[in-house]
C-alpha cells in the first residue's frame, strides 16, 4: 500500500513538473516573440522614379568616366602579350583578333552586360552582392540570426520556390549540409579576394602601358622616366577619389570619351590603309585554324588574349554609381563598337608591320586574378538563375557552358605565365582570404557562444519587476548580437553587480545580406514582459553598405523610437498593463531565483563542456565609479519589489530615467585557442584574429558611443 501511495505521489510529482515545463516554454514564446508585427508597421511602399531619355543619355555618358577606364586601356597591350616572341605569320594575327572578338562578345557583352548585372541586389554589384542574393533565397549564411521581420524591409526582395521544382531541389541540397554552405561562402571570398589582388595591379598596369607610348617618340629616354611619370599621374589620380563619384565621372568622361572616339577612329584608318581583310576574323573558323597550326603556344598565348577583357568584372561592381540601363546604353552602343574597331585596326596594321608588335606597348604583368573572379561569379550566377531568377535548367546549361568554356580555357592559360609575374595578385588573394577566413571563424565561433550560453527570458522575469536587483535611475543599454533571448554578459554583469538602471533595452545591432536599410526602417522596438518591468528589445538593422558609415545620431534615434513604440502602443492597447501577463513565478521567489541564476553563472564558468566553448568570465569597467551611472544629486530609492505606480505616465518616466543618464553596457569578448589546439589554430586565433580585433573598429566607434557612457563587461572563451 505504500508503495503504491509513494508511486502515486511520484507520478503526481513528475505530472506537476511536466505542466511547470509546458508552462514555462509557453511563457517563453509569449515574452519573446518575433517583431514580425513590428517590422509590418515600418514597412514603407515606395518606387523608383523612372529616368527621362536625357537623363539616361548623361548618366551613360558619365558612366565612362568610372566604370571603363580598364577596359580601355587594354588594346595598350594585348598584342604584345599575345605575342612576346613576335608575330611569324599574319595568319597568327587574324586568329588572335577571332579569339579578342568573340572573347569581348561572350564575356563583357553577353555574360556581363546583359545577364550578370542583372543579377544586382537594388542596384549594387560584385561578388558579395551576388552573395547576399543567395542569402536571401535560400539559408545558406554560417550565422542563422534570420527572422521573418527581417523579409519585411523594402530592401529584402526575395521570390518563392515552387515545390518539387528544380530550383527548390537545388535548395534543399544546398542548404543539407553546412560543408556545402562553407564551400559557397569559399567561393565568395575567393572571387572577392581575387578582386582585391587585381584591382591593387590593375591601376598601376594600366597607367604605366599608357605612359609607356612616350617611349615611341623619344625611344632614348629610360624607363625609370616612364616609371616617375606613372607615380605621379598614380598620386594626382587617387587624390582626386573623395571628391566622390559624381564630380570624378564628370572629370574624366570627356576624357574617356575622347579616348574612346580617338582609338575607334584610328582603327577605321589602320583598317581602311593597311588590310581589310582582317575583318574575315569576325568568322570563327579562325579560332580552329589558330589553335590547329600554334598548338601549345597558341595555348599560352590566351593569357595575353584574357587582357582584352580586364576590368569586365569592375563593370558589374561599379553599377552601384549608374543605372543598369545606363551602363548598358554605354557599353554595346559605344564602349563595345568602339573596341572592336580598334582591335581589328591594331590586327591590320600588325599584318603589314609584322616587326612593329611592341612599339606602342609596354610590359605588363599577366591581369591572373581576373579568370578566378570571373570563375567565381560563373559559378555564383548559375546557383542565381536556379534559385533567384528560377531559370529552365536547359538556359542555365546553356550559359555554363558558353562562360565556363573560354574562362577555364583562359586559367588553364595563364597558368603556365605565373612564373612572369602572375603570382604577385595571388598572393595579394590568398593573404586576404586568410584574413577573411579567420575572421569568420572566430566570428561564427562567438556567435554560437553567444546562442549557447543565453539566459531564459521567463527565467529573468521571474525574478520579479525589480529584477532581484536594485533598480537605480537612468537607462541602460545592453548590446547583444542576439535577436532574441538574454545575453550571457547581462546575467554575468548582474551577479557580480547586483543593480541595474530602472529602464533596460537590449539592444541587437544586426547586418542583413541587403545593400542597405533605409532609415525609416531601421530600428524595430518592443516590449518584453510586463509594463511595470520596464524593459524593451530593439534591433538596429544594417546593410553590407551601412558598415562603413559612422552613425553619430545613433542614440537619439534609438531613444525616439522607443518614445515613438511607446506612443503607438498607448494608443493601440490603452488597457494594457502587467496583468496582461501570466508569471510562472511570484514575487517571493526572487531570492531563489537569483540564487540559482548565480549558480548557474557559476557553473557555466567552471564547465568544459565539448558543445560549448569553454569561457572565463570578468568585467571590466570603463566607467570609474559607480557616480558616474547614478548621479549623486538624483538617486531615488527603490525597493526589490516596489514598481513605478500604473497611473504615472510611461513617456515622462522614460524622459526623466534619461535625464538621469544613459549607459552603454556591451560585451567585450576575447577569443583564445584552448589548450591542446594544433599550432595553426593557435596563430590563427592567438595572433592572426587578436591583431585584427585589435586594429577594427568596436560598435561603440561605430555607434559613436561617449567613452564616458561606455561600460564593458569582459569575457574570455576558447575555442
């Protein structure tokens, strides 16, 4: 009978904490819910404005003077790259000019022009854009802090798969597995990275070749003169960026213009003096004769071709500064006619002066980088017809080849030319992608340090509107990369602390695969708990365009949005107050609970869990005293389990914990390699990735933080 008694109560006990456990993972979900509702609020409906014909005549005409610069001063030295040794038979030359015009046709005109830079996201290009596309459409980013709200930005343009589809397969099988999403982000930064190592030559390539015709009329002058004339025309060039786009394209069009007129024009002369039969070279049959009588040299020579369309990958990262529709015009009506006429002028002048091959041109080194960036946004764009655009498979077949093609023709060309200079870019690629790959590691390794050792919002309202804590008067803002839950600094800074400002907003300041977020869609505010808590959530959302801008408003914009949710949500729920919600707890357990929230704090310092990084914990503040967050001439007394009376008005509160002073409380993590790490690891993250943090900038220059509102709570983990 006793057993069955002592059975009975058992059963009663675990049926008891199965309801406790239920209960709280539905207080869980109502106290943190998603701002999807939030984020419909600011949705904001607008549309661009369309570009009169004058208009788009003078953006295309300003276009020249940024985005084809490179691809202009290629005919300076193709020719000669193509034939280093000299030029044996006038066959050799049409062959050469078959490969530039169909090379220029395919990669600039078809790939580019008309399908890559379509491929934009609102306007922006290059190979992150085309990242941020993929993001978008299907959950292949290493850090998953996406949310719905997040697809409520007017920037957020993203379509929906048909189920069973191709592309929805395609998705499913890329999102599977996280060793196909980290070779795609391999990818991106290998194409970006490439970009780096040419865009750093391309400049100085390029003006040396133009500086190198003034040999052709003083043939004795040394080309340190020619090197001293470049640097010059280098410095007086890069002064003139911060003018900004507008003003630099003004400059230098008329100058692109005239430059393009000038070299289309002298190859309608050369062409029309020397040899018109270069034009059979628009046949391709040429390309086979080519390959058929040069075989391997005719090979290597594409490393040479592969100069006639450098800077085509410049053209889609600079359609930021123009309308697609502009850059277009440019390019097939004028850039494109243009270069063809001087290739094939060049070509026949070639076959009548077979020895004058390098007269006009200077060495240059092998542009290596440009067939690895054009690789890379091959293969980007084929996953961007699958899932973005949800092309047939025969179209995206069909375009795979005609790219993948001459591109791996060309890399399998200019490999054989990496000795002759082409490792310089390559290195400059791969010391980028080092940089870039430690620091996503260690970045993925916080975030998910982050995610495991948050602290249950119920558990933290359970402790009652006073949190367990002494509330002194001011606001205190506590950042945290985290959308949802509690961060792991805050139950730290509260258990060596015990006191908090009467008013906590935890702040996410978070980056979207977007180009950038307009202003009046940033910050996203709601409320957590009760009224009487006084506690809210706000995320401050960023583009990849939005980092580089130093926000030096940003409190005053979060606060008059707080002020302003407070307004809406007056006037919507005029009746709601802490009885709108159900504690799992009351107030007599707050000492318990504490308690147990400083073991648990405790606990999670001493652990070595394998899923979980180890950490070691201390705080570390850049304020000097405790005067410096509660004013002396303004503390006001408060108790553990006395609120703010209902009746008071909220917004003059909030006015009044301002006044009273704002504090930026925010985690200042340092990462180390644990013990036992392989050596690699430990330069990795010891050196490598503690210089990095060392020398960026913090979000509190970035937000423009005051130094004097400024309290860190340091913490050490170890991966």
């Amino acid at each position: 009978m006793a057993e069955r008694v002592e059975g009975s109560v058992a059963e009663g006990e675990n049926t008891i904490e199965e309801r406790h456990v239920g209960a709280m993972w539905e207080l869980e979900q109502k106290l943190d819910q998603p701002m999807d509702e939030e984020a419909n609020k600011l949705k904001n409906m607008y549309r661009e404005k369309g570009l009169s014909m004058l208009m788009l005549l003078r953006l295309s005409f300003q276009s020249l003077g940024i985005v084809y610069g490179d691809l202009g001063t290629s005919p300076l030295y193709v020719f000669y790259n193509t034939f280093p040794d000299g030029i044996s038979d006038s066959e050799d030359v049409i062959g050469a000019l078959s490969l530039i015009i169909y090379s220029l046709l395919l990669i600039p005109l078809i790939k580019y022009v008309i399908i890559v830079c379509k491929a934009n996201d609102n306007g922006q290009g290059g190979t992150l854009a085309i990242y941020s596309l993929l993001c978008r459409h299907a959950k292949v980013k290493l850090i998953p802090n996406q949310q719905r709200s997040d697809e409520d930005l007017t920037t957020y343009s993203r379509t929906l798969l048909p189920e069973g589809s191709f592309a929805a397969k395609t998705k499913k099988w890329l999102e599977s597995k996280e060793s196909r999403k980290r070779a795609l982000l391999f990818i991106v930064l290998l194409g970006t990275c490439m970009m780096i190592g040419d865009g750093i030559l391309t400049p100085a390539i390029s003006v040396l070749s133009a500086t190198g015709g003034i040999k052709v009329i003083s043939p004795k002058m040394s080309s340190d003169v020619v090197v001293l004339v470049s640097i010059i025309i280098l410095i007086v060039l890069f002064s003139m960026q911060h003018y900004g786009t507008d003003k630099v394209g003004w400059l230098f069009a008329p100058i692109v213009f005239i430059w393009f007129l000038f070299i289309g024009a002298t190859g309608m002369y050369n062409i029309c003096k020397h040899d018109t039969s270069v034009l059979k070279a628009f046949s391709p049959t040429y390309i086979y004769l080519y390959f058929k009588k040069r075989g391997l040299d005719g090979w290597i020579s594409l490393g040479g071709i592969l100069l006639s369309i450098t800077g085509t990958e410049a053209l889609y990262a600079d359609i930021a500064y123009f309308p697609l529709l502009a850059i277009q015009l440019a390019f097939t009506f004028f850039v494109f006619p243009c270069l063809l006429l001087t290739y094939c002028g060049q070509a026949a002048y070639l076959v009548n002066n077979k020895d004058h091959y390098k007269d006009a041109f200077y060495a240059s080194m092998p542009g290596t980088a440009v067939v690895l960036v054009m690789l890379a946004t091959t293969l980007l764009m084929i996953l961007i017809m699958l899932l973005v655009w949800r092309c047939h498979w025969i179209l995206v077949l069909t375009f795979a080849v005609l790219t993948l093609v001459p591109e791996l023709s060309y890399f399998s060309a200019v490999i054989w030319k990496i000795n002759q200079g082409g490792w310089v870019p390559l290195i400059i690629a791969a010391i980028s992608l080092l940089v870039m790959s430690v620091w996503h590691y260690a970045t993925v390794k916080k975030y998910e340090f982050e995610v495991h050792s948050k602290v249950s919002m119920s558990w933290i309202l359970g402790l009652g509107p006073s949190l367990g804590l002494v509330r002194v008067p001011g606001i205190g803002l506590v950042y945290t990369e985290l959308a949802s839950g509690v961060p792991h600094i805050f139950s730290h800074f509260i258990t060596n602390l015990p006191a908090i400002h009467s008013v906590v907003v935890f702040v996410c300041v978070k980056y979207l695969p977007v180009y950038t977020v307009p202003e009046e869609e940033r910050f996203l505010v709601k409320r957590i708990g009760p009224q009487t808590f006084r506690m809210f959530r706000c995320i401050a959302r960023y583009g990849y365009k939005d980092l580089h801008r130093k926000d030096d408003d940003f409190e005053n914009k979060l606060l008059n949005n707080l002020f302003s949710f407070i307004r809406i949500e007056t006037m919507m729920e005029p009746g709601s107050n802490s009885s709108t919600y159900s504690s799992a707890y009351s107030l007599n357990h707050t000492q318990e609970s504490r308690d147990e929230l400083i073991h648990n704090n405790n606990h999670h310092h001493n652990s070595n869990n394998n899923n979980i990084d180890e950490f070691s914990s201390m705080v570390d503040y850049t304020v000097s005293t405790l005067d410096t967050i509660v004013p002396a001439d303004n503390r006001m007394s408060f108790s553990q389990n006395n609120t703010v009376e209902d009746e008071e008005d909220e917004l003059q509160y909030l006015k009044t914990c301002k006044e009273s002073g704002i504090v930026h409380i925010m985690g200042n993590t340092v990462v180390k390699a644990r013990n036992g790490s392989w050596l690699p690891k430990k330069i990795a993250i010891d050196y490598v990735y503690a210089f990095l943090a060392k020398i960026c900038r913090e979000n509190s220059v970035i937000l423009h933080v005051p130094h004097e509102t400024l309290l860190n709570v340091g913490q050490v983990f170890y991966v």
